[in-house]
C-alpha cells in the first residue's frame, strides 16, 4: 500500500460515502457509492479495500475551509443574509420532499427507481464483451456486478473518449433516433432519470459507464449530425440553448465549429426548400441564386447560372438587385 497516496484520500468523506455503500436503502443507492468511493480510492492512488482498511483510524481535525467565514462576513454587510439562506435551504428541502413524492409514485418503489432499466439492459448488454466487470456484495450478502473499464476505457465524456468498439456497441443496443428531436428526448430522458435519482443518494448520481458512452453519442449527434428539416434545425438550437445554461460559455474553436455546422445545416435545408413535388420551384431557384452571389460573387454571371440551372439573365438580375439594396459584393 503506497502511504503517500492513501494521505491524499480524504478519509471522512469516505467514511460517508462507505456508509452508503453498506447500508444504503435500494441496491441503485448502493451501487452509486460504491462507484463513488471506488473512484474516489482511485484518485488518491490505492485500491477500494486499501481505502476500506483506514477506515479504522479516527478522525481528523479538517482543513479550514476557503469559504470558512463566509456566512458572518456577509451577515455583517447584509443583515439577515443567514436568515435568508436558512430560509432558501428549508424550501429546497421542501421542494425536493415533494418532489421524491411524485418520482416514487411514478415508480412505486426506491427499488424500482433503481433498478437498471430496459435501455440500460440492452446497453449492458452490448457492452458485455467489452466490459471489465466487478463484483460488490452489499449488506445483505447479495452480489451486484457493474462495467468498472469498456475496452479499457472510463469516463466517456465526449465522443473521442469512446473508442470504435464502444461506438458501434451503445449505437446498435438499440436505434439511434432518425430525427434530432428524437435524440434531445432520450438525451433528456438521461438527465431526468439522473435527477431523481439523485434525489434518493446524496445528492450525486453517476450513470452506468455504458449509459455514459451513449450520452457521449447522443450529445455528438446534436452538435454534428447535419440537419435535414427544421425540425432538426430546431432541436439543435434547443440543445446549444440548454449548454448556455450549463454557465460555461463555449471556447473560440467551439464558437467557430458551431457556426460552421450552422451555416451548412443553412445550405442544406435551402437546397431542400428549393424543391417541391420532384421539381424545384422559382422561390427555391432564387434562393439558390442569392445564396451563391453571397457565398461565391466572384464567379460570373454564366457560370453560376449553369450550376445552379437558371439564365444568367436571372443572375444578373439578381445581382443588380442586391447590389442596389447593399448586399451584393460585384464581380
């Protein structure tokens, strides 16, 4: 055992965690710690039992806090601030007790909350192969197994972090939606069976790593998948729209690969509006023409008139006509 790790695993935090771990209320509850207190062993360089033998040690004195303090310095600038926050934190336990009402009528039982759901089998499943599988045996004496590595991976944040195994795994466990409405859905169907669960353990909920690589899929989806209706369209922007309320604003690659997509996804759904009924109507050739005068200006009038299908008449009216409202760039 490395002691220099095991001094960086904060001992009474997984004191709590380890508790959960053994005595939790459903085998979900007790399966979440012991992915916690798992990862946190990891972390500080030592295996789970390691962790588990200093559990014997007593106590110790914690570090002051960076926000020790904090509370009676903003009482002193803003008196009753403390009132005011025992008062936000009474209604949020007010309204999560109301909430866990509602989820365990809508599942019956914390059990039945969770307990790996038909998706979550399938995905299971697919993975199998895959999977470096663990064991854990809870209070009762009875042995729960979890994917601990898929193809030698954890922590599937994003589609590069799945390797191609794991890909075509999740992808074909069950059908990715066809439309990107479709995909927001499931997407947010994960987010709303994290969040109450979460409710029922502490407050933290980690998804299975293979419902995690499907997430990582599904989020590559809405931000790569070209559009094909404005349906599409629509979802992306409800997707970008949900990012922003994550509080961190996209980087300068992310901002450009953003434009990017939508300029294209533009394209693409002019050139479907361009056709109605197998022939292209003059709504849709004017379109087309107005676009390549903005994207390609310095090509002649001819020549874009023989790629997109029209006179070049019909261009060079075009042309004049933006031109004389400003939005022209000439030959």
């Amino acid at each position: 055992m490395n002691v220099h790790a095991t001094s960086n695993l904060d001992i009474e935090k997984f004191r709590k965690v380890h508790a959960l771990m053994t005595a939790g209320a459903t085998e979900g509850e007790r399966a979440a710690a012991k992915a916690r207190a798992s990862a946190m062993a990891r972390k500080a360089g030592i295996t789970l039992l390691d962790a588990m033998s200093k559990l014997g040690a007593q106590p110790q004195p914690q570090p002051s806090s960076f926000f020790e303090g904090f509370d009676d310095w903003m009482e002193a600038r803003e008196p009753g601030y403390k009132a005011k926050r025992a008062q936000e934190r009474t209604e949020k336990a007010a309204v999560d007790d109301i909430r866990r009402g509602e989820v365990l009528a809508k599942w019956g039982t914390k059990r039945a909350l969770f307990e790996r759901t038909d998706r979550e089998r399938l995905l299971a499943t697919a993975v199998f192969d895959l999977a470096e599988w663990r064991e854990w045996v809870d209070a009762d004496g009875t042995v729960y197994t979890y994917a601990d590595r898929i193809d030698g991976g954890r922590d599937f944040w994003g589609r590069s972090d799945l390797t191609e195994r794991v890909y075509t795994a999740v992808v074909s466990a069950y059908a990715v939606p066809s439309d990107m409405g479709g995909v927001l859905t499931e997407y947010r169907e994960w987010e709303r069976l994290g969040d109450e669960r979460e409710l029922f353990c502490d407050g933290e909920w980690t998804h299975h790593n293979e419902v995690e690589a499907r997430i990582a899929v599904l989020k590559d989806e809405l931000d790569n998948r070209a559009a094909s209706s404005w349906g599409d369209m629509e979802a992306r922007m409800a997707w970008w729209e949900e990012s922003f309320r994550w509080g961190r604003a996209p980087s300068v690659d992310e901002e450009r690969r953003r434009h990017e997509r939508i300029a294209a996804d533009l394209r693409i759904l002019r050139g479907l509006a361009s056709v109605q009924n197998g022939r292209r109507t003059n709504a849709g050739k004017a379109a087309d023409v107005r676009s390549m005068l903005l994207d390609r200006p310095h090509l002649s009038n001819r020549k874009i008139a023989r790629m997109i299908g029209v006179s070049p008449q019909t261009v060079a009216t075009w042309r004049k006509r933006m031109d004389a409202q400003g939005e022209g760039r000439g030959l």
